[in-house]
C-alpha cells in the first residue's frame, strides 16, 4: 500500500508551471548548468551576470533576482548558505550575502526536463553488449567477498545500470516501432529498402537475446538463495557505509532500502529466469515486429505492381486463344488462366486406397454410399433380431482363463523352495508374466512398515534385503537389475 506522505504535491516542481516560470526555469537550468561544471555555490551577483548574457534579461534588476531567489528557496530548489565572509560596510551588513547552491531534488527535476527535451533526438537501439556486460557482472559475483565494500557498491551500481538500459533500451526501440512516425514510414515505398536492414539488424538481436539469456539464466539459477542473501548482506554494508546527510535519512531509511535492493535482484531473476521469463516476452514481441516489416514490405511491393501493365500478356492470351478450333480448347486455356468457373465439392468419409495426390479419383475404384431421404417422415427401417445365444463362448473363455491362472501358478511355486524365494539363487530364467508377480510381491511389502506382505494365493511371507547389494534376475525377455532381496513364507502353498 502507499504511503499517504509519498501522495503530497512536490513543492520543487512548482516553478515548471508558476506564473513566472520563465525566469525560474531559466535560473534553474543556469545552476544546473554551472554543477555539471562543478560550480556547485554561486552568490547573486554571479547568476545576474550569467542572466544579463541573454537578451530576455537585459533590464533584469539585482531587486529582482533576490526576490526569485528567496521563492526558489521557499520552494525548496534552492539552498541559502550566508557567506561566512565577515562585512566590510554597512551596507554588506544590512544585505547579507548569500551563496545559492541546488537541492538534490532539483537536480532530478532539471535533468528530467532536459532528458525530455531531447527526447526525440534520442536514438534508442538493441545493443548486445549489455548481455556480455551482465555476464562479466555475475562472474564477478563470486568474487565480492574478496572485494572491500566501495567496490561491491561499485559492482551494484554497473549491474542496475546495465539491466536498467537493457530494459529501457528494447522497450524504446519498439515503441518507436509502434508510434505514428513508424506507421507514416511503413506507407511509403522507402520502407522496402529500411526493411531489409531492419529485419537484419532484429535478426541479430534475437540470436544474441537467445543465446544470452540462456547464459545468464543458468548463471542466476545457479546461485543458491544462500548466496543471494549473501550478496544482498553485502550490497546493504556497501550501501550503509557511504556517508549521506541526515536529512535525507527516514526513520525506516535502512529496511527501505533493503527492500528496493531485493527487489533490484528479483527483477532480474524473473526477466532470465522462469516458465515466462521476460526475455521470452521480448523475443515475441520483436519476432512480431519482425513478421509485420516482412508483411507489409510484400503489401508494398504488390501495391507497386499493381500499376504495371499486362497488354503483353492478354495479347499472347488472345493469340492463343484465336488459334484455337474448337470450343473445348478455349475452356481449357480458359481453366488455365482463370480457374474453374462452377465448381461442385463433395465430402465423404470413404477410405482411399492410396493418398498419393497424382491419382486421379477417376482411376480409383467406386465406393458405394447410401443416401437417406430428407423429409420429416421418414424413419429407417429397422430389423427386427433376436439376441445370439453366446453362453458357450462365454463358457469357453471363462474356462481358458482359469487354465492360464492355474498354469502360472504352479510355474510361480515352483521357484519357492523351503519356504524361501531368493531372486539372486534362481537358475532359470522366469518369464514375463511371472516377473510381473514377484515384482508386485515385493512392492506389497515394501509398503508395510513391517515388510510383510501377503499373496493373492493366500501366502503370508516376509521381506528381507541384503543390505545395498543388487542382484540380476534373468528374464527370457533380459536381465533385471534389482536389490538382493529374499521372500520368506510362513507356509508354502500346494499347487
């Protein structure tokens, strides 16, 4: 659930859309500016020289800079550090001096608006060498115990960075696929020639999408949830030991952040890993793109060819056809050219002798279907037959199975000899049927807790093993290697 503080309005974007928002932002990206210069503090006097170089600020007052100053301040862009340098007049003394440097907060919000200046300008591609750098981040996760923790923070930062453009980088590249500008593209007759290097250009990706996943994948399931725990403990001392301002430190700061680092992790583990890991959704979704380039290349190759003209061919067709001296000449070219004109197609589910496509349903031999009327009224004849009398066979088959039960039984005591069945010491090979019934023996008794089992010819016996040893018993259909295991009979049956 959210919490209701994380809801509140952002005080540092108010002068993106304040009623003065030009001189703020101007300001603004000014300072931003100067720190990615380094020149982290500036005092008034400098931001209203750096102001005066354009003309919009040419009758800019020092009044009124300070007072944009002091709202930037209250909004929180702004931090007012007074210049410890001691006043040399009153009038230092009276307007104290005051060095200006940005909030962290500012910072973010001026380079998001930069960011989304450039947005259009901004190439997005497939670059496989995220992949090998993702690799080379995991090798190296079994080495950071040895690493001292700035560098496992080090390590921890180069692996969100990477999979962070990895994610970002295919989901821009495919939703400029997907926007207007492609769509307008895809229309006109260039995007034959940008097709080509296009479907190259994803064919590629994908092999290396393919390939790579299937690394990484392995490399994170092989890494137990022992040592994922581990590496995060690592990360979170990492994180912990960089020295951070109080201010920027919430009561539960620490859990926080040990919570958005395992999430980093998970993240990670699910786009490789899983029944439908994420690198699967995006080798569908560019497979996808991949099939509309090549499909609407063909569209427009067809549309170009739908201008040419065919006076070439219809008049060879017309002097073919005035060639002709009879009609069913003509219906043959005609059949030809445009296909049959009336067709009649029957189904039936007879079974043909052959499914080989060059036989000619003329040369099969005829098949025989009975139709049925199709009124209301009328109701096919029935025939009217006893039931056979089938006791006999009944009999018979009841009495063979009983011959074949009676066989087997005596062929299965026969292998019994003083009460005892010892698989290993059997001399004879024993036939399916009869490995069939030793087998369940032993299954029977393998599921009681006191090994003991009983026959379906009424024997009660025990299970003994051999301790680990195996023994080979000898089939007519091969040889079975099983546990040395011996059945002991309380009494033997009579066949």
């Amino acid at each position: 659930m959210l919490q209701a503080d994380l809801l509140e309005k952002i005080s540092e974007a108010n002068y993106l859309w304040a009623d003065n928002y030009r001189v703020y932002r101007t300001i603004m990206r000014i300072f931003y500016l100067e720190h990615q210069k380094m020149h982290y503090q500036m005092d008034r006097d400098a931001v209203l020289l750096l102001l005066r170089e354009q003309d919009l600020f040419a009758q800019y007052t020092p009044e009124q800079l300070t007072l944009d100053l002091q709202q930037l301040v209250k909004w929180k862009n702004l931090t007012a550090i007074q210049d410890p340098r001691k006043p040399r007049t009153i009038a230092e003394f009276k307007n104290r001096q005051f060095q200006y440097m940005m909030s962290q907060a500012a910072i973010e919000i001026e380079r998001l608006t930069m960011t989304l200046e450039n947005l259009s300008t901004r190439a997005a591609g497939l670059s496989n060498s995220l992949f090998r750098r993702i690799r080379e981040d995991l090798y190296k996760a079994e080495q950071l115990d040895t690493l001292p923790l700035r560098e496992v923070n080090a390590w921890w930062q180069d692996l969100q960075e990477d999979f962070q453009r990895l994610s970002q980088n295919h989901q821009d590249f495919l939703r400029e696929f997907y926007g207007p500008g492609m769509e307008m593209q895809m229309k006109s007759v260039d995007f034959i020639v940008y097709k080509q290097n296009l479907v190259r250009y994803l064919e590629d990706f994908i092999q290396d999408l393919q390939r790579s996943a299937a690394q990484i994948g392995a490399q994170l399931e092989r890494i137990s949830q022992d040592k994922v725990a581990h590496i995060l403990e690592l990360v979170q001392r990492s994180e912990l030991e960089i020295p951070r301002p109080q201010s920027e430190q919430s009561p539960d700061w620490e859990a926080e952040l040990k919570l958005r680092n395992r999430g980093v992790w998970q993240s990670l583990t699910d786009w490789f890993t899983g029944s439908d890991p994420a690198a699967r959704q995006v080798l569908n979704v560019t497979n996808e793109v991949i099939r509309r380039a090549v499909q609407n290349a063909a569209l427009l190759v067809q549309m170009e060819n739908m201008g040419v003209s065919n006076k070439a061919e219809l008049r060879h067709l017309l002097t073919l056809f005035a060639g002709f001296r009879t009609v069913e000449e003509g219906h043959r070219l005609s059949v030809l050219v445009f296909g049959a004109q009336q067709a009649r197609h029957f189904s039936f589910d007879h079974i043909r002798a052959a499914e080989r496509i060059d036989v000619s349903p003329y040369d099969e031999p005829p098949m025989e279907y009975s139709l049925q009327p199709r009124t209301r009224s009328y109701k096919p004849r029935m025939d009217r037959t006893g039931f056979a009398d089938k006791s006999a066979e009944k009999a018979a088959q009841r009495q063979k199975i009983l011959e074949e039960e009676r066989a087997l039984r005596q062929e299965v005591m026969g292998y019994i000899r003083e009460g005892k069945l010892d698989l290993a010491a059997l001399d004879t090979p024993v036939s399916p049927a009869v490995r069939t019934v030793f087998l369940s023996w032993m299954a029977l008794a393998n599921l009681s807790p006191d090994r003991r089992g009983q026959t379906q010819y009424g024997q009660s016996y025990t299970l003994k093993k051999r301790g680990d040893q195996t023994c080979k018993l000898r089939c007519t259909d091969g040889t079975l290697t099983m546990p040395n295991c011996v059945l002991i009979f309380e009494e033997v049956g009579h066949v």
